[in-house]
C-alpha cells in the first residue's frame, strides 16, 4: 500500500490556533479495496453518500483565512467512515440513503480490518499527530449534508452547528450565526452532535479541547466560488465565537 496515503496535512506551519478536519473529503476508494470499486455508478460516487460536497473546498479556504492547519481524509466514508467508532456497526455501510453498496453488502472481517488498518487508524493517527505538536489547539471539524435525504423533509438550514457534552464555542457560535439575517442556523441540527467514539469525540471531548462541527449545506457549497464565499462568510463569525470562548477561559 506504499502508493497510498489515507490523508492529507495541508498548511503545517501555520500558527493559528485552531486545527481544522475534514473526515469526508473526498471520494476517493482506493486500490486494495475491490479494485478501487465500490461497484455503484459514477453518480451515485459523486453523491453526498460517498463524500461531503464541498465539505474540502471550504476547509482549505477557512484554513488559510483562519491561519490554521488542515487535516483531510483521501478515502470515500463508503470505504470506511472515520467519524464513527471504531466498534460501530456502521463504520462500513451496506445501505445509505436507498443505495446497496455492492462492495460492502458481504463484506467480511478480514476486508473491514484492511480498510481500518489503510484507511481509518492512519487517518486518526495523522489527526492525534498534529494536535499533540500544538498547545491547546482549538478543533474546527467541517462537514456538508444534504439539503433533503430519500423520503425525509428538506432542511431549510444554511449552516448547522453540531456538539455532544461541551458547548463552549457551539454557543457563542450559534449565538454569532443567528445574528446574520442571511444565515439560518441549525443548533445541532440537521441532527445530534453527540456520537460515542465519533471524530470529535476521540480527539476534542475526551482531551477537554475546545471544538466545534460544523455543517454546510452542500448545494450552497458545490462550486469553488461558492465554497470560498461561505469560507469568507464564516471565518470572521469563527473567529469572534472563538475570541469570546477564550475570554471566558481565562
């Protein structure tokens, strides 16, 4: 597997505080798994089933407006899904939004512990890497979802703001978000925060680190313009949120 890598650190340098991740940035299955196949159309691979659209677009534009480091994953979540669990059943979908994942639908342990040990533990082993390297580093986890899944009502939210257990940024986030007339926010919305063993729970939650996720509705998202709009939208309210946390950390 030396011709892969299930990750990409982009802007190690930089000296902002905050770390921003990406667990579903591409759609990318690589090689060692089926072929590079999943077996579903094209289509269906350029879905938000596969990866979050324009979840990696606006990463990179907020990390460079924030001064931060990026984090991304080089793997489909249909591979394997880094935010998730290592013991969740649903690491490995076999159905996502109406679609039979051929290539998971029988999939056995051997094939499962291949994915972790290419895809997933790299990925999570890069992201433990980078924060451990940074004091007190502030985790910015940035996410898209889809404006109405099969048979389930739309989402009229722009940008929802996700958390489990700690909401000291959550809040003033969600607070600077509904300030703007122009932005309809979801406070942990389009679902729950909370997930046992999930990305930030790993690596924010269980080390007390200041987090946020934050979710961008894709078809906002989908070309870079618009990608690198909703980065400059965002970055300053970012910022404030995170100034405001931090006076009241001190």
């Amino acid at each position: 597997m030396m011709d892969y890598t299930a990750y990409k650190i982009e802007g190690a340098h930089r000296e902002g505080q905050a770390v921003i991740i990406c667990d579903h940035a591409t759609n990318t299955v690589p090689h060692f798994v089926n072929g590079g196949d999943l077996g579903l159309l094209e289509t269906d691979m350029q879905r938000h089933i596969a990866y979050d659209i324009g979840a990696l677009g606006v990463s990179q534009h907020l990390a460079m407006l924030l001064d931060a480091p990026i984090v991304s994953s080089n793997f489909s979540r249909l591979v394997i899904d880094p935010n998730r669990g290592a013991d969740d059943p649903t690491r490995v979908m076999r159905l996502y939004d109406g679609s039979i994942i051929p290539a998971n639908r029988h999939i056995n342990d051997t094939d499962k512990n291949l994915r972790s040990e290419y895809c997933y533990d790299p990925y999570h082993d890069a992201l433990t890497h980078v924060l451990a390297g940074r004091a007190d580093p502030i985790i910015l986890s940035i996410h898209s979802f889809t404006k109405q899944l099969n048979g389930y009502a739309p989402r009229p939210w722009h940008v929802g703001i996700l958390y489990a257990d700690d909401d000291r940024l959550a809040a003033p986030l969600i607070a600077a978000c509904d300030a703007h007339d122009d932005i309809c926010v979801g406070d942990n919305q389009p679902y729950n925060g909370k997930l046992t063993g999930d990305t930030m729970d790993r690596h924010a939650l269980q080390h007390g680190r200041i987090h946020v996720l934050i979710e961008v509705r894709n078809d906002l998202i989908e070309t870079e313009i618009n990608q690198k709009h909703w980065a400059e939208k965002l970055a300053p309210i970012i910022a404030q949120a995170i100034e405001a946390t931090l006076s009241k950390e001190t």
